[in-house]
C-alpha cells in the first residue's frame, strides 16, 4: 500500500466526528471533469486532492469540518488520507448514510478522466481494506446506493457491482445472501429439512443433486418423493422467496453447512432449501 499520510499533505488531525464502526464502505467519483494530466503527473494528482478539501471547507452550505471523504485513490495507486480511520464521512448524502458507511473517492470525473485506472483501483481495495482492519463492515457499495446521484459515475459502479475485485484477481462473487430473508423461525424449518434431505442421501452415499439416474439412487428419490407432503407448506415459503442460481458444487458446499448447523445463517438456509425444492418438482 503506497499511503500519503495527512502530515505528509501538511495537514493538522481532522477535527470530523469520531466513528469506530460502520457497515462497510462507499465508493465515489468527483462527479465533475477532472484533468487528464493526473495520469501522467502524480503532483497534479496532490493537488488535486487539496483543491478538493479547500473546496469543501470552503463550502459554508454543507458546513464540512474536513475534507468529506475518509480517503482518496489516485490514477499512480497511491491511498491519499482525508478524515482517516474513525472517522465519521461528510460524502454520502446526509447523517444517516455517513454514519452507515465510510467514504472513499477515485480521483476520475465526469469528463476527460473518466475511467479508473487498474493501480486506482488497487488503491481503493488498499483503503477498503484497511478501513475494514479498523472497523469497517464487509459491505462495499456506490454512492448511488441509498441516494439519488450519478456517483461514482459508470465505470467505477460497474467494478463496485462486480465486488469491487483486486485488478488481477478472481472477478467472480458468491451470490449475495442479503438478497433473500425469512424469519428466525422459517429459516429453522427449512434448515430442518435440508438437513433430513442429506441424511437421507448421505445413508445411501450419495449427494442430493445425484438422487436420480442409479438404481440406488431411484430409491432415494422415491423415499424423498414420500416425503412431499411433509415440506408442502415449506415449498409455498419457498416459493416466495426471489430466485437464487446455484451450481451443484456450491450447492454441495452449502448442504454440508446446513446439516453440520443448524442454526445457521437464514439466507444460507432459504438457498439450500429453494435448490431442494427445485429437485423435489423435476
């Protein structure tokens, strides 16, 4: 991580309200044209940085203590330090949503740089990962998320879309458990019965989504068939809830979980259970 400190900036510590915790971070563009010249000059990239803080301290509307953002990423892959760690942003709408997440800035625009670099980008998932060591929750959305604005512009949201990856690494993300819920008790019931849907399976050494097509197997399915009456009033909760695409090995994966706890998480449940009932009706 290449980090220009606020004492390197020639700053005092920010006098913005302390917060040790948030649920994750938002990430930003300066939403106006912003110079070519930062790809090749990494001093105008300072100065940039500083334009905005005057800028903002400047703003008597807004009232901003410090510069808005906790820190800022530049085209060079350098982590710029605004308000820091623990700190509460001014960046993301109002207080209720400063105080949801912290705020990181990619000094790209709405005009001439637009497009985050790849060492930008690094440098954003440097300062995303450090806020997390210091209090920063595992979610990473855009400042569009939770309030009406173009921020962070097209191409930064795409990569926050994608997971916010490390250039380089592995694009491809789990499904996201917060995209289904149920409550406490329905989760129970349903984990219940993917845990009674593997042991069945397991005692006859095979996986739940290989139950058809042997003769071992066939037995299996018949012996679940018997059982549809028993998960009927599951599958109508089921069938409420959004559809969830997953392959058989992250199926297997999330199966073993399920009956090894089963209180675990509602959503992990609601996904086992939904792939059950898709195998249940074929």
């Amino acid at each position: 991580m290449k980090l220009v400190t606020r004492s390197q900036l020639g700053w005092p510590a920010s006098a913005a309200p302390s917060q040790t915790s948030t649920k994750g971070v938002k990430v930003h563009y300066e939403g106006a044209p912003v110079s070519t010249k930062l790809l090749t000059d990494h001093n105008a990239c300072i100065t940039e940085w500083k334009n905005i803080r005057k800028s903002h301290l400047a703003n008597t509307a807004e009232g901003y203590s410090d510069v808005a953002y906790n820190y800022a990423a530049c085209p060079h892959g350098y982590l710029l330090e605004g308000r820091g760690l623990r700190k509460r942003t001014g960046a993301n709408g109002n207080q209720t949503l400063n105080q949801g997440h912290y705020a990181i800035v990619g000094l790209v625009g709405s005009e001439g740089l637009t497009q985050p670099t790849d060492a930008m980008l690094s440098a954003i998932r440097d300062g995303i990962d450090l806020l997390r060591k210091n209090g920063a929750g595992s979610e990473i959305k855009g400042h569009r998320d939770g309030y009406a604005t173009a921020c962070p512009g097209g191409p930064l949201y795409a990569w926050v879309q994608k997971g916010a990856p490390r250039p380089g690494t592995n694009t491809t993300t789990p499904p996201k458990e917060e995209d289904v819920s149920l409550t406490s008790a329905q989760a129970k019931q349903l984990t219940d019965i993917a845990a009674k849907v593997n042991t069945i399976v397991d005692s006859r050494r095979i996986a739940p989504w290989q139950y058809k097509g042997t003769n071992e197997a066939q037995d299996a399915y018949a012996y679940l068939r018997g059982t549809k009456d028993q998960v009927d009033a599951l599958l109508k909760k089921v069938d409420a809830l959004k559809p969830v695409d997953l392959t058989d090995e992250q199926l297997a994966k999330l199966a073993e979980k399920v009956a090894a706890a089963p209180a675990l998480a509602d959503a992990i449940a609601e996904k086992v259970a939904q792939k059950v009932a898709d195998r249940l009706a074929e």
